[in-house]
C-alpha cells in the first residue's frame, strides 16, 4: 500500500553515515560536494555550457572594430537560393542534417548545406536559429543579473535594518508585483523594442526582482537573529561587514537558487513577448519570435517550428536543473539518498577503524 | 485583528492609487492612439481625430487625465461608477463584466485540475522519495516547467485534436500500441504503490495485463464510438469509489463509516434508473441543481442515521462519496449523449476542436449536447493550462510534505502506533495545507487576470483578450480597467491568504509582531 512504515533504525544507521562523511569538513566543501554528486545538476551545467560555446561561436560578430569570423558559413543576413535538396513533395528548403549513420541505413552524420533549413525567403534557418539562441541566453543572462542584484539588495537592506526602512521598501515591491510582468513587458516592448534585445532585457530586470527580495527579505530576518551576528556586533563589527562577511555568505544558498528560477522564467517571459508581438523587433530574431513567426507552417514544414523550441527546452530545462542541484546542495537539512556504495564504504572505515 | 486589516485595507488603497498611477503614464506615454489616423487617408480622418480626441479626452496630457479617471472610479460611491469608454464607444465596464464569465470558465478547469493532480502527486513523490517515480515525476515537472505554452499549444492541436478526430474515424489500436500502453501504465501504478522488488514485479504484470485486455475488450466493443457505463459498471464504479473514498477519509477498519458510505452507494446505483428519466426532461439546469441539494441531504441523512460517535467525520466521508457519485452519473449520461453529438453535422465525427469557445453550428436545445460541446472546446485549453501550471504544484507540494514529515510531532504519532494512514492524512496532509492553501488562494485570484497567451492561441475572448486588444491599439481606459480588476483581486488575495494563515496555523499571528 501507499502508506509504508519506514524502519527507524535504518533512519538512524543512514543519519551516522552521512554525519561521517561530512567530519572536518567546511561548509563550502559540503555544499561544493553535494553539487557535484547531483548527477542532474552536472549534467546539464556540461550540457549548458556546451550550448552556450556552440551558439555563441558559430555566426561571424563584429565586436566594435575586430571581426569574429564564426565557424558557420551564413548569417541571417544571408539570402542563399532556396534549394530543393533533401525535400520531399514538393516543399522547398527542407532540413540536410542527417543523424543516422550509414550502417543503420541512413546518409552518415552531417550538416549539409542547411541543417535546420531554410525560411520562407531562403535564410538558413540554423543561422537563424543560432541568432535567436544567442539573444535569448542574453536575455536570460540580463534579466537574472539586474534582478538578482536589485532583489538581493533591496531584500538584504529591508530585512537587516528593519522598520521603517522595511515597511517602505516592501510597500514598494508590493507596488511593482501589483503590475503584472506582462503589462510591463508590452509596454516596455512597445516603447524601447526597437533600441534591441539588450535595452529589452535590461528594462525587463528592473521589474523583476519582486520575488527573490521578498525571499532575502525572510532569510536576513532570520539570520539576523542568530547568535553569531549578536557575536559579531559585541566585538564590535560595523553593520557593512555583518551584512557581507556574515550574514550574505549564509543567504547566499537561497539567492543563488532563486536565481537560476528568475533565469529559466526569464527565457520564457522573453518567449511569450516575442510571441504576442511586444519583445524582439524584426529583423532582429530570438527563439521566441522564430516560433511564433512559424507556428502555422506546423503542418507543412515541422522544422520551422521543432528547432527553436528544442532550444528554448533545452536551455530552460539545464538551467532548472542546475537550480536544483544548487538547492539540494545547500540545504542543510537535505538528506540523500543512502546508497549500496556509501553503506560498504561506512562499513570499511568502520572495519578499518576498528584494526587500528 | 481588526486594527490591523483596516491597516492592510488602507496600504492596499494606496498601492493601488500609485501603481495605477504609474501605470497609466507609463502606459500613456508607449505609443500612440491616434498615430493610425494620421496616417489615413480617408477623408473624414480629420473629424474622426477631433472625435476621438474628444471621447478619449485625448487634449488633456495624461497625469491629470489620470485624475479623470479616477474620478469616474470614485463615482462607485455615489452610484455613478465609470470606467470610462473603450476605443470602439462601448463602456469599458460592461465589456469587462462580459469578459469575465468566459475567462473564469477557462481558467477554473485548469486550475483546479492542477491543484488536484500537482498535490496529490507532489505528496505520493514526497512518500515514495528517491524512488524512480519520484525521479520521473521531477524530470516530467521541470520539463513542464521549462515549455512555452503556445509551442505546447500547437502540439496540442496537431496531435490531441487533429489526430485523435482522424483516429477516431477508424478507432483501432495496433497490437505495439497496446503492449506500450499496457507497459507505461504498469510502471507508473507499480512504482507508485511500491513494495520489495518481487511484490512490484507482480502488480506491474497484472496492472500491464489488465490495461491490454481492456483496451483490446474497448476497442472490439467499439465504445470509443459509442462509450457508456451501463448499470453494471456504474454500480462497481460506485463502490469502488465508496471504498477509497472511506480508505482515505477514515480508513476501511472503521465498519461504519465504510457502511454509510456503502449504503450511499447502494442508495446512488436504486436512484440511478429514475435519473435517466429526469435527464431527458426539461430544464436541466434547475433539476440538476434540485439533484445535487438532494444528494448532499441524502448523504448526510445516512450517516447521521449511522454514525453515533465521530459524526462530523462520517457526513464528510459519505458527502465526498455522493458528490463523486453524482460526478460519475452525470459522466454517464455524457458518454450517452456523445453518439448523438457525434452523428450531428455541426461535428461530423470530429469532436475535438482547434479553437472557439463553443461551435457556432450546433443546433440549440438539447441540454446535454450543448454541455458536451461546451466541454469538449475547455478540453485542449485545459490540458494546456493545466500541464504547465501543476508542474509547480508537484515541486511545492513535495517539498513540504517532506518538511512536514521530518518534523517531531510525525515521530510521536508513528511512537504512539498509530496507523500510517492516521499519521499522512490527519497529520501530515493537513500541515501540508497551510502553506498550500495561501498559494492556492493567490492563484485563484489570479485566474480573473486570464490566461493571455491561451486565450490567444485557442481563440477564446476572455479577460486576456482584452488585454491584449487594450494594448495594441492604446486603448488606455480599458487597459486600466483590466489592470483595476486584477490588481484589486491580487492585493486582496495576498490580505486573505495572509489572515488565512493565521487561521489555520496558531503559531502564526497576524498584527502582533513586527
């Protein structure tokens, strides 16, 4: 049945396990410890980073006068002829990328000429899908940073000092979280979409921190309380250096982590913009406008439609996990799971000790 | 408690006024409204801007125009409230007032249906922690977590209506589908009812084996086309529901509760022949409403007529029985209705639609086939809604179940040898609600605000819509009569979910503290 007894003594026998592991060690080390054995977490960090790589380096970019060439021959500039290449009935720019190797009865793995394939007036579609990739990570990246920053200090001023300071600080995200993010984003959209993605990204973070203030906020209260900030006020610290040396680095678990959720929301709020025509003007493209550009040619030419959303996914998806593997990793009060290997190993040392 | 509320009511009433405030300048300054006139050619373009201009007050510059507008709000408290006009000439408030009744129906379906599934998956993952469900049901979670609706959307409309319409044209499974359906289904049950490695195998085999045959049994009775309970199942059905719903209300030990809810059974499976007449009659809607006060008596009658001690247990028990059992009925009668509404030529065989509120088409008057109309176009919006919004839910709901049970008083009810049932659903489940229910209260407030992406993508002219039309064209009274509603309902609901809190938890007092 659903409803099982779990056996006490085993509870017991995992909680020593773990209380050994961690003897000696740092509260840093744990947590880096922790977040390295969350297999989710790494994998998708790996995962992430190799996206980011790939994206990043793949169109030619001018950064002020220096020419970066880019490892991908086109850009959404391009305007190769339309080819019928791979394409079935009739359809015109399909697809080249090929996956399956030839000892499965497929062509190999390769690009081809245009591996995700072409639009509707001959881009390709893979360099138009790198462009949207690469808009839409910065403004993931953007939005995380500014309202990381403002949320971690208006939350970290209101609940440290208290009072009057409190009361007006909070009124005040009351006031932003009143409006909601969509309302603003259009307007936003409307007024400074065409300044670019980064002005978007930039306006967005402004009104976007509501939520991880109101979580420092919870956690500077609490951790104010605590007996080594009393300490470290009787030895005669200033507020400055209880605030970074003692307090932050304790809430540094929950903003790191509520962080990560701002950025995978992020992605999507920038998505749902695009989508209703308030984010990224054209010809500019992120992954969110490309599908919403191409969400009727679904039935027609799928691959206008699955690759920008493979993307958003993907990106979305690393960065939740990593968001958990973090907040597994510093929760103190987390108990993993015990497993075959850390039993025999508690058992060795145990014998070990034992000999000595 | 008084004091303060009037205190919270009063920094509400000034949040509102500031950030209407900034929001209409804000929303002023964006764009706009006569630009599209400017630039017409029409003759009269010069009149109509004068026009407007006049209507909309367009000459007066918009921080005291504000003051205008808040003066028409005002005006509630000497009966002359005014929200102003929209763009078109039509009162923003009546436009509202018509949006509202669509988006509710939209939005309540989905959120309800994810509150309901998102807890009680959050809290079998939270039971059965590391498991592999549990391990599944979080990569499920953040994958919902991480898709954009309108992409899951299109999804939806290719595969879920266009494909289930083509499939039900000829409804057979192949033999690989059934094996396939038969083997995730198994997985899923054996792994949530869990057990040592040979108790799971045997449920996965007989669970995978009984979903194949009755797929196969369905398929060659042809009920996809023609679905239907009949008496027989209806009554199994409804003793099935007597005894979970008793397992998990008070458990099975208890006889009497599981004899009154029995008996309700019974008394359901007696009424359910003179029902299928009531059906067929006229006016529907007020017999229905009769038929569920009178199930809720008939409920409550049975188990004070059984129950002599724990009554207030009891009447839930047997209450939550006869309202699923009224559920199931009328279910029933759907499935009987769903051959006529089927065959007629508004849907021509193909029930599942793309967009739309209800088919424009259907002739009126038979009650049953407008309800299913009206159910199967909530169908795509709400799977819609419902797969992005419960992933949260499930991640909530796990995490305080497990906070809740690592706490100390769980470790006394278990010493005290309580049964495990006792210990999750008295005192595990119920501390888990706390904090549940202010999340669940901000959400439905919310809900007013609509789904403006969905209402979109499915065609639906709710509050969303609204919205979007608002802002698209500078339609700056209704953009700040939307805003009013939801912002309103959102402060309110953060003041309930606040006093709620206090309620139900006594280590929580509101107005005391700092």
């Amino acid at each position: 049945m659903i409803f099982s007894k779990k056996k006490n003594v085993e509870a017991l026998e995992e909680t020593s396990i773990i209380n050994k592991e961690i003897e000696g060690l740092s509260q840093g080390q744990i947590v880096r410890r922790r977040f390295f054995r969350h297999k989710g977490a790494m994998i998708s960090i790996i995962f992430l980073a190799s996206i980011i790589v790939f994206v990043y380096s793949s169109l030619k970019m001018k950064i002020f006068s220096f020419t970066y060439p880019g490892w991908w021959k086109y850009t959404i500039e391009d305007l190769p002829p339309l080819e019928l290449g791979a394409c079935k009935d009739g359809l015109v720019g399909c697809p080249t990328l090929s996956l399956r190797p030839e000892f499965l009865g497929g062509n190999g793995i390769s690009l081809g000429e245009h591996p995700f394939g072409q639009d509707d007036i001959g881009r390709d579609y893979f360099a138009l899908v790198m462009r949207g990739a690469q808009r839409s990570l910065m403004v993931t990246f953007v939005i995380g940073f500014i309202g990381g920053t403002i949320g971690t200090v208006v939350g970290a001023i209101s609940g440290f000092y208290r009072g009057i300071v409190d009361s007006v600080l909070m009124r005040f995200t009351d006031f932003i979280i009143t409006i909601p993010t969509i309302i603003i984003g259009s307007v936003i959209g409307f007024h400074f979409g065409n300044l670019g993605v980064g002005f978007l990204a930039f306006y967005l973070g402004l009104f976007a921190w509501t939520g991880l203030s109101r979580l420092v906020r919870g956690e500077f209260l609490t951790l104010r309380e605590r007996e080594f900030v009393d300490a470290a006020r009787v030895a005669g610290a200033t507020n400055r250096r209880i605030i970074f040396k003692h307090i932050l680095p304790n809430a540094v678990g929950i903003i790191i982590v509520s962080v990560t959720l701002l950025m995978s929301g992020a992605i999507l709020l920038e998505t749902a913009l695009s989508y209703l025509g308030f984010g990224v003007v054209s010809p500019d493209v992120s992954l969110g406008s490309l599908i919403s550009q191409y969400q009727e040619s679904f039935t027609t030419r799928p691959w206008l439609f699955w690759y920008p959303g493979l993307f958003i996914i993907s990106i979305a998806l690393s960065i939740n996990f990593i968001g958990d593997g973090l907040r597994d990793a510093f929760d103190p009060r987390q108990r993993r799971r015990i497993t075959k290997k850390d039993r025999e190993r508690a058992v060795r040392l145990k014998r070990e000790a034992a000999q000595k | 408690m008084f004091a303060f509320i009037m205190r919270r009511l009063g920094t509400l009433a000034v949040i509102l006024f500031g950030s209407s405030f900034l929001l209409y300048n804000l929303a002023a300054l964006s764009g706009d409204p006569l630009a599209d006139l400017r630039t017409s050619r029409e003759p009269n373009a010069a009149q109509q801007i004068i026009a407007l201009t006049r209507k909309l007050q367009l000459d007066i510059p918009p921080p005291l125009r504000y003051f205008y507008w808040l003066r028409g709000l005002f005006g509630v408290f000497i009966g002359k409230f005014d929200l102003g006009q929209t763009r078109g000439g039509e009162s923003v408030a009546s436009a509202i007032g018509s949006a509202v009744p669509t988006t509710v129906r939209l939005v309540t379906t989905a959120t309800l249906t994810a509150i309901i599934l998102g807890i009680s998956i959050g809290i079998v993952t939270a039971l059965r922690q590391y498991s592999k469900f549990d391990y599944s049901m979080t990569f499920v979670s953040f994958l919902l977590f991480s898709l954009p609706i309108f992409w899951v959307a299109v999804l939806l409309k290719q595969f879920m209506a266009i494909g289930f319409n083509n499939w039900l044209g000829e409804p057979s499974i192949p033999i690989k589908t059934v094996v396939l359906i038969g083997i995730i289904l198994g997985l899923i049950i054996s792994s949530v009812v869990g057990g040592d490695r040979a108790k799971s195998w045997k449920i996965f085999g007989v669970s995978a084996i009984a979903t194949m045959l009755v797929l196969q049994v369905l398929v060659k009775i042809n009920w996809f086309l023609q679905p239907g309970l009949g008496p027989i199942f209806y009554l199994l059905g409804s003793v099935g529901i007597a005894f979970g719903v008793t397992q998990l209300s008070m458990g099975i030990s208890n006889r009497v509760a599981l004899k009154s809810s029995l008996t309700v059974a019974g008394i359901a499976f007696v009424l359910y022949f003179p029902m299928q007449k009531v059906f067929e009659m006229q006016k529907q809607g007020l017999l229905l409403a009769a038929a569920a006060t009178l199930t809720i008596l008939i409920a409550v009658g049975v188990a004070l007529y059984f129950a002599k001690i724990d009554r207030a247990a009891v009447v839930r028990t047997t209450v939550l029985t006869a309202v699923l059992l009224g559920i199931l009925m009328i279910v029933d009668q759907l499935m009987g209705t769903w051959e006529r509404y089927m065959g007629s030529d508004a849907i021509n065989y193909r029930p599942v639609p793309t967009v739309g509120q209800t088919n424009p088409l259907l002739e009126p008057g038979d009650y049953w086939v407008s309800t299913l109309d009206l159910l199967m176009h909530l169908v795509l919006p709400t799977i819609a809604l419902t797969a992005i919004s419960f992933a949260g839910y499930i991640r909530f709901s796990r995490g305080t179940m497990l906070e809740v049970l690592n706490q100390d008083y769980i470790r006394t009810a278990r010493a005290k040898g309580l049964t495990e049932r006792t210990v999750i659903m008295r005192h595990a489940f119920r501390n888990t609600m706390i904090p549940m229910t202010t999340i669940i209260v901000v959400d439905f407030a919310s809900i007013i605000g609509g789904a403006i992406i969905t209402e979109r993508v499915f065609g639906w002219t709710g509050m969303g819509t609204l919205f979007n039309k608002a802002v698209g064209s500078f339609d700056l009274n209704l953009l700040m009569g939307v805003f009013f509603l939801t912002g309103t309902l959102a402060l309110v609901a953060n003041l309930v979910a606040d006093l709620l809190y206090s309620a139900l938890d006594p280590r929580i007092r509101v107005g005391s503290g700092k």
